[in-house]
C-alpha cells in the first residue's frame, strides 16, 4: 500500500498475471477509459451515512476513490491495472487527496479481515470460482455495523456468452453475493433502478442498476 504522494507499487502485484494483462490492455487502449465522475448510485446510497474507512473495490482511475476522500473518507482502492492506478493517483495528487493503492486481485489481496465501515464494489468485474472466494472476500472485509454496496448494470448475468470474449458466466453478480447473506446481515436495499449515468466513458449506454445495500450486524 501507499498514499498519494508516491506511485503505486507496480511491482508488488497480487493476483493473477492475465487479469492484470487484460485490463492493462484495455486501459492503455484509451487515454481515459471511464468518465472521471463518481458513480451515481453511490453517491446515492452514501447519502446520511457516516463517514469511516472505505474500500473501493476496482477503483479503475479513481474516480469514486477521490470523491470519498474528499469527502472525508479514510479510503483504501483496490485494482488489478497498473495503469488505471497509475492515472488515479495522478488524479489524487491533483485532487489533494490521500488513497492507499492495493495493486492486487480482491480474493488476492490479505485485506484486515472486518475492517472496513464501507465496501462499494461499483460494476466490478470480478471472477466466478466454485468457491466463491470474491463474494466472500467482499463480506470478509466488511466491518460489524459497517455496509457492503455492490452496484453492477442490470440484466447482463442473464445474457449468454457474446461473440467476443465476455461471457456472464464467469463473473460475479450481486445476486450471488445477496445468496451468502445469512443472519449476520440486514439487507437494506436490493432491487433494480434506473441508473444516474455519467456522461461519456465506457458503460454510459447501460440505463439500469441493481443495487444491492447490505448491513453487517455482527
């Protein structure tokens, strides 16, 4: 981890080399691959709710990252890209902000276990195994009293396989997360909305949430 003062430590990566490759890849295919605005739904959700320490989870270039901070958060934002990072602390230093940057795969990661006031998942892309590991590394981290927000575009994990290379199968959708909820968690909120949509940035067309709000008890 660091803050935003220094670069992100590239070279300390956890997870697996392909993911990091891939979205590298897709990055660098673009100067800005998202719109520079933090997510609707989370500015939504956030709304009354008392300020803490935060995971963002998939923080791409930083966007959610730096408005919680400014907003008072203690934020900690997790991504697999080194080049996402790399322009997200560009844009904490701009900001006047400090993030500490986790180069690392969520399941990968050794986050302290029950630590975190907040954990926003905003549209990851997170990796389907048969044990579940993302799912329940999202809860893992998950303080008591604290909130887990899982927010991803509606209706994709019932599309089949594209002709490219996504297929919904082998990712992570906030239903599979609400499936592990036992009584240790009060669920808040899950149901579909429409989605406030920046303008601009890759995913703008998607016009739907499902939001999915859930609170630690224990």
């Amino acid at each position: 981890m660091t803050d935003a003062a220094a670069p992100p430590p590239l070279d300390a990566y956890r997870g697996d080399p392909a993911v990091r490759s891939e979205w590298d890849r897709r990055y660098a295919d673009r100067e800005q691959l998202w719109s520079g605005r933090p997510n609707g739904a989370l500015v939504a959700e956030l709304a009354g709710l008392a300020v803490g320490r935060v995971l963002d989870v998939g923080c791409g270039e930083g966007a959610d990252a730096v408005w919680l901070a400014r907003a008072g958060w203690d934020v900690t934002a997790l991504e697999v890209s080194g080049v996402a990072l790399e322009r997200a602390a560009g844009h904490a230093r701009d900001a006047g902000v400090t993030v500490e940057w986790v180069h690392a795969g969520l399941a990968e990661a050794d986050l302290p276990p029950a630590s975190f006031d907040l954990v926003s998942a905003q549209y990851p892309a997170l990796l389907r195994t048969p044990d579940g590991a993302a799912e329940r590394a999202l809860l893992a981290a998950v303080a008591p009293g604290g909130v887990l927000l899982v927010v991803h575009h509606a209706g994709i994990e019932t599309h089949g396989a594209d002709t490219g290379e996504f297929d919904p199968a082998d990712y992570v959708w906030p239903s599979m997360v609400a499936a592990l909820l036992d009584d240790d968690w009060e669920i808040e909120v899950d149901e579909q909305r429409p989605r406030v949509a920046p303008e601009g940035g890759a995913g703008a067309h998607h016009a739907e949430d499902v939001v999915l709000r859930a609170r630690r008890l224990r």
